[in-house]
C-alpha cells in the first residue's frame, strides 16, 4: 500500500513539474522617438469577421512585452499593422511633426487638429492640446482648424530624416468681453470645412485665404506663417418705436424680424455683434433692402417707423371676425413695398413719405409724412345697395359708380365700385366720403354727374347705404 501512495504521489509530482516548465514565450516592440510619449496597441483577434481588442498602452523608447499574434499600432494620424512572433523584436520610428504658432501672446495657445487615425479601426482622432504629432509612416490629409493638408511621412530610420516644421497664423475676432462666437471657413478648398471659435479667442490657421462670418456678416482674410490677425467688429441694432395704442388684439406682425442679403435673421430691439462694412438688410415684410455702414468699435442704430390698421370693434359687428389686408407705397411707385394685416403693427424704414392702402381700396389711401414714428388708422365698412331703374333715353347707359374722399382728398384718389350685382361691399379708412353716380351715351363722351351722395365712415361700424342708379 506504502508503495502505491509513493508511486501515486511521484506521477503528481512529475506531471506539476511538466506543466510549470511550460513558459509562453514573447515578442518585443520598441518604438523610436525624439520625443517622450504613448501610442495605442490593438490585437486583431480575426480577420473576418473582423475583430480587434484594445490591448495595451506603449511608452515611446520603451520595450513593451506581446504575445504572438497580429497587431495595429496607433500613432497620431497614423497606424501600422505588424505581425509580431515569439522571441522577436520588431522596431519602429514614429517621425515629429512640429505646429508653430505666432510668437506673441499664445505660449497656452493651441490649434484644433483632425485626422484620420486609421481606416481598418474607423477611429479619428481630435487634438487640441498639443503643438507636436508622432507619426508613423503615413500618407493623408490633416485638418488644421478649416483647411487641411497633405501629411506625408515615408519609412523613417533611426535618423528621424522625416521630422516636418509647419508655421501657422492665427486670427482674432472681437475682444474677450464680447459674447458670441465666430466661423471661418477655408477657400478653395478641396473640402469646405467651417470652424467656431469664442470672440477675443485665437484660431490657428495654415496659411491662405478664409472666409470669417460673424452673425450674418463676412469678410475675406489672408493669413501668412506666423502672422496674427487681428479683426475687429462693430454692433448693430435695430430699434421699435412704443406704439402706446391701447386698442385690445394688436399685435406684432409674424414678419416682425430684420433679413440681410447673406441670409441671417435679426430679432428687433436685439444688439449684434457684426464685422464692420457695408450690411443690406430688409424689414421681413418689405420687399426692398437698404445698405447700412457698420463702423469699427461702434454702434450702429437704425430707428424704425411703424403703421397700424385697426379694427376697433366690439361682436357682432362683422368687422372683427375677419382681417384685412393693409398695403404700404413708397413716393409715387405704383407698387407696394410691404404689406401686412389689420390690427399688426407693421414696422418700415423709409424717411420719405409713404401711403397705406386697404387691399380692396388701393386707390384710396392715405399719405404718411417722413419721420412719422408710429402711425394709427382706423377703418369701417361700406354695406352698399344698389336700386337699378331703366333710363327712359335707351343711349344712356350707367357707365361707373365712384367713391371720392372728401375729408382727406388729393388730385387722383378714387375708387370704382363694380357694381355687377345689386351689392358692393368694400372698407375705407374713417372720414367723410362722396359716392357719384357716372352716365353716359352711347358712343358720347360723359356727362356731368347725375348723382352725389355723401356717406361717413366711422372706426369700426359698418356703414349701410341704399342708391339709386340708371
């Protein structure tokens, strides 16, 4: 029995010592570089499907200790794929690549800088701590800020022979105490690429031409290697008048906003922080635009005048269940610069005297003098009935009936009812009216009125008036 436990117990003995003999042997990679750092190292556990598992982090001039296997290495902006076997050492250079900036008041400062860092992975990277790159031997295009250009490091040696200097410029928008951010964007470029930046904060940029848009507002620039340009900015505003009107429901027009040529949108009574220059911009409702001068530093205000149509009634009077369409002229254009509707205030910039017009009344309006910050009309309605009798003279014929105002009458203000039927509706600014009856001969030219009737319009009511015509 003594034997067959010595026997048993010597069999273990040498079966744990068979197993511990066994020792799993390495390979070694050891990558070169000028300057201190680390790079990433994926194993590729299979090729398809594909599948990698992050393995570790390497030190630059450090051995680092992997099994067999396949293997990507991750640089910056670059990666590598290797086979690394037991007891072999593999060794790789990365090359540097240096970002010099302007010497002045950015030793903090750094540029934003994206790449692709490998395909197989679709992993990219984004630096915006650093001013140097390690990279593995690689051939792409590298975005510094909004314009990118071609990398190219070939298989480096232990001379570092491939290590590249690129000298960027920088730009400045506004000052620190501005609040807001700006974009720029590259020019012929092979990819439009646009990039933010807070005002008063530098953007590092490769030399060449750029686009800086700041609310609306552009300005082409020229950066040169190493150079610092500074861009300074103006402030705009557009200004409301207090319309004091204490008729309920009115309201701001939705086109109540201020558009430039370029796109961007304004609120009103709003300032912005825009580039200096010239800047077209339009009241939303308005169909012209107007060039504003934005000066350095400085701002620039622009005071608009307002008009208001109202309906000032109570139910069931018709007149307030229905808006109506309200018509502003510029001088003696025939044709409308904005329009808007009954109870909005509708805000224009025009310094010379403008007309407001109803939409069933174009021909009738009234004339707004320059400077007029707000002004407030009031408009009713006209119920009008018509009884037809035949003309005992068979040549004459009705030719047109005619409103005529009188209380605010000018040379050519008229309005010609279309009488096809026994009823015309139309609206009209409050004031006295005449409403004449026209008749003529057939084939004769036409004779004096027959006819003048005298009406009032009052603000909101309706006015019903029964005429006789032939």
């Amino acid at each position: 029995m003594s034997n067959l436990l010595y026997f048993f117990v010597s069999f273990l003995f040498l079966i744990s010592s068979g197993c511990q003999s066994k020792k799993i042997s390495y390979g070694t990679l050891h990558i070169k570089s000028k300057l201190p750092g680390e790079y990433e190292v994926f194993q590729v556990k299979s090729e398809n499907p594909p599948q990698v598992v992050a393995e570790k982090l390497g030190l630059y001039n450090h051995d680092l200790k992997l099994r067999p296997g396949k293997y990507i290495i991750l640089a910056d902006c670059s990666s590598e794929a290797l086979v690394l076997s037991e007891n072999q050492k593999e060794t790789l250079y990365v090359g540097g690549v240096e970002l010099e900036l302007p010497k002045s008041g950015f030793e903090e400062a750094f540029p934003l800088v994206q790449c692709e860092r490998s395909t197989l992975l679709g992993i990219k990277q984004k630096l915006q701590n650093r001013r140097t790159l390690q990279v593995l031997p690689t051939q792409q295009h590298i975005l510094i800020g909004p314009a990118a250009f071609a990398l190219e490091m070939g298989k480096l040696s232990a001379h570092f022979e491939d290590t590249k200097n690129i000298q960027l410029g920088a730009i400045v928008v506004g000052t620190p105490e501005d609040k807001g951010s700006y974009f720029v964007s590259g020019i012929n470029t092979a990819a439009p690429v646009s990039q933010s930046q807070e005002l008063g904060v530098p953007m590092f940029l490769l030399p060449g031409e750029y686009l800086v848009e700041l609310n609306g507002t552009k300005n082409t620039v020229t950066i040169e290697p190493l150079e610092t340009k500074v861009q300074t900015v103006g402030y705009f505003v557009i200004n409301t008048p207090k319309t004091g009107l204490a008729i309920k429901d009115v309201h701001q027009s939705e086109l109540s906003f201020v558009e430039t040529k370029t796109g961007a949108v304004y609120e009103l009574n709003k300032s912005y922080i825009v580039l200096p220059g010239k800047l077209s911009i339009r009241i939303g409702s308005t169909q012209y635009y107007h060039d504003v001068s934005i000066e350095d530093k400085k701002l620039t205000a622009i005071d608009l005048s307002a008009v208001v149509v109202a309906i000032d009634c109570e139910p069931p009077e018709v007149l307030c269940h229905k808006k109506q369409r309200v018509f502003l002229f510029q001088g003696d254009n025939p044709y409308f610069f904005s329009q808007g509707f009954t109870n909005e205030i509708i805000y224009h910039w025009f310094l010379e005297p403008i007309k407001i017009s109803l939409n069933t009344t174009e021909s009738i309006y009234r004339k707004v003098a320059s400077g007029s910050a707000v002004v407030n009309e009031s408009f009713g309605r006209l119920d009008l009935h018509l009884i037809r009798h035949r003309s005992s003279n068979p040549d004459v014929k009705t030719n047109f009936l005619r409103v005529l105002p009188k209380s605010f009458k000018l040379e050519g203000q008229s309005y010609d009812i279309d009488f096809n039927g026994n009823e015309a509706r139309l609206n009209l600014f409050a004031g006295n009216y005449h409403l004449v009856h026209h008749m003529a001969r057939v084939g004769k030219i036409f004779d004096p009125i027959v006819k003048n009737v005298s009406f009032k319009i009052q603000a909101g009511r309706t006015t019903h008036l029964v005429m006789d015509v032939y």
